[in-house]
C-alpha cells in the first residue's frame, strides 16, 4: 500500500478532529491563572517608587531555581510550539480545536509562572525576562532547514512526546518546591500537559489508521530526539543551570514515555509492517524497556 500523500493524510487525520476534540473538552478543568497567584505578597519595584528585587528575596533553592526556569522559559515559547503545529495544521481552519485550543491551554503555564515568580520575588525577574527575550528570539525550529523534514505525523508525535516531556519534568521539580501554592501550580500544569499528550496520542492513533508505516516511524524519531533534547536544553548560558537539573531526564523517565505512547497506541499489535516500521517500532518497544 502506498503512503499517503501530506494532503491526503491531513483529510483524513481531519476526520478524528471533532470526536477528539470532543473528548478533550470533556476531560479538560479549566483554570485561571490569576486565582493562583498570592497578590498579597506584592509590591512595587523601584520603576513605580518601590524597591527592586534583591538575592536576599530568593524563595527557590538553586535546584528550584534551575527547574522553575527550565520551565518557564520552554512555556514562554508557546509562539515557537505554535508556529510549528500550523505548518501543516492552520489555526484559522477547523484545526484550530487543536491548535488554538492547545495554544489558549498551554499559555495559562507562562502567565501563572511569571506572575508567581514576580509578585513573590523568588527569582530575579529582570534575569528572567532577559532570557525569555533571548529564548523566544531564538525560538523552537524557527529555520527553514529544522521544520522541513517535519511531516504532520512528525509533528503530532513531536508533541506528544513534548507534553509527556513535561509531565515527568514537573514531576521532578516538585519536590524540590517548598511552598505549598507553587506546588498547586505546578499540578495545575502536570494536569494540562498530561491531558495534552493524550490528545496528540489519540491523534496518532487516528494516524496508525490511516497510515500505520508512517505513524510508527514518526514516533520513533520524536522519541530519538527526546534522548538529545531534556527540558532546557536550548536555553542559552543555561550551563550551571542544567547540571542542577541533569536528572530530571534520564533512561527511566524516557521508558517511561516510550511504555506510554506504545500502551495508548497499541504497537505490539500492529500487523503487516514494512521492515523499516517493524525497526521503529523495535526501537520504541526497547527503549520502553519491553
């Protein structure tokens, strides 16, 4: 049987888009990132007549520090994300119950954390906006050459293994926060992106229908390139930063999203696969530990 065509996939991955979507909005608990933020704690910063932030202010331990960053600087480049998910899905046709529904989500992480971080001074802030500058400058396969490879079915895998990315990096990080309302923050985030990674998984499951070859194989990339690229890894003068942070990621948090996407896809029951699918699909079933 012949691969689809990328025309001819997305039609029929537009098929799955209602009952998908359907189901995500059933799942979904909205949430608003206002109501988590300690207004209280605030105060003015010397712009407006107030005092600016000091180290002595610092909440986060330096591991803290380090995740919390990691974290929020990917979240800042929700517009990179974004970007990528409308190459072959456009926000302003009937995918945007993907993508803008995705998009309108995964923002909330951004804004509750920077505000968090501000209004309570657990980080320096002028530090931190420096970066998010820098990062989104940069961006997330913003060249021509990083996205051109990138059929819809690499994308939808790259995201689902993004958001699995996130739910166990969060579980990390957790234990090193000491405060009570940043952890309920932090499960607010875990929850979103865990409902996410199903979303993406169910689309790849509308894809094994369509073409099985192609969603094996696109799976088993986006898991290769999870191997080289922990939360974090494209922040820049970020060194000190990810030694603290080194294992967040490591051969069991990637078995554990490997066993995740294999369960929720059903791999050791496909049939009839070409060679170079049955490898891919060896390789996930490995690297999930099977």
């Amino acid at each position: 049987m012949n691969a689809l065509t990328e025309d001819e996939l997305i039609i029929a991955l537009e098929k799955a888009l209602p009952e998908i979507a359907e189901d995500h909005q059933a799942a979904a608990n909205p949430w608003n990132p206002h109501d988590w933020v300690p207004w209280d704690a605030g105060k003015n910063f010397a712009f407006l007549g107030g005092e600016d932030w000091d180290p002595s202010q610092a909440t986060l331990s330096d591991e803290a520090r380090a995740g919390t960053l990691a974290l929020l600087l990917t979240k800042d480049n929700l517009p990179s994300y974004h970007r990528v998910l409308a190459k072959h899905f456009p926000a302003f046709s009937d995918w945007r119950q993907l993508v803008g529904v995705w998009t309108a989500e995964d923002n909330r992480h951004a804004i509750v954390l920077r505000d968090y971080l501000v209004v309570t001074r657990a980080i320096d802030p002028v530090d931190a906006e420096e970066r998010r500058r820098i990062h989104v400058t940069a961006g997330f396969r913003q060249h021509t050459e990083d996205v051109a490879d990138l059929g819809p079915l690499d994308v939808l895998a790259l995201m689902a293994v993004h958001e699995n990315q996130c739910v166990g990096f969060v579980q990390k990080l957790t234990p090193a926060v000491t405060d009570d309302v940043f952890a309920q923050i932090l499960a607010k985030i875990s929850n979103d992106d865990a409902l996410q990674a199903k979303t993406f998984g169910a689309f790849l499951s509308a894809g094994l229908v369509a073409d099985q070859e192609s969603t094996v194989v696109a799976v088993d990339r986006a898991l290769e390139q999870m191997t080289r690229e922990p939360i974090g890894h494209d922040v820049a003068d970020f060194d000190a930063e990810r030694a603290l942070i080194a294992g967040y990621e490591d051969a069991q948090s990637h078995a554990t999203i490997a066993a995740a996407l294999a369960d929720q896809l059903k791999l050791d029951t496909l049939q009839g696969l070409s060679a170079d699918a049955e490898a891919a699909r060896g390789r996930i079933l490995a690297l999930a530990g099977r």
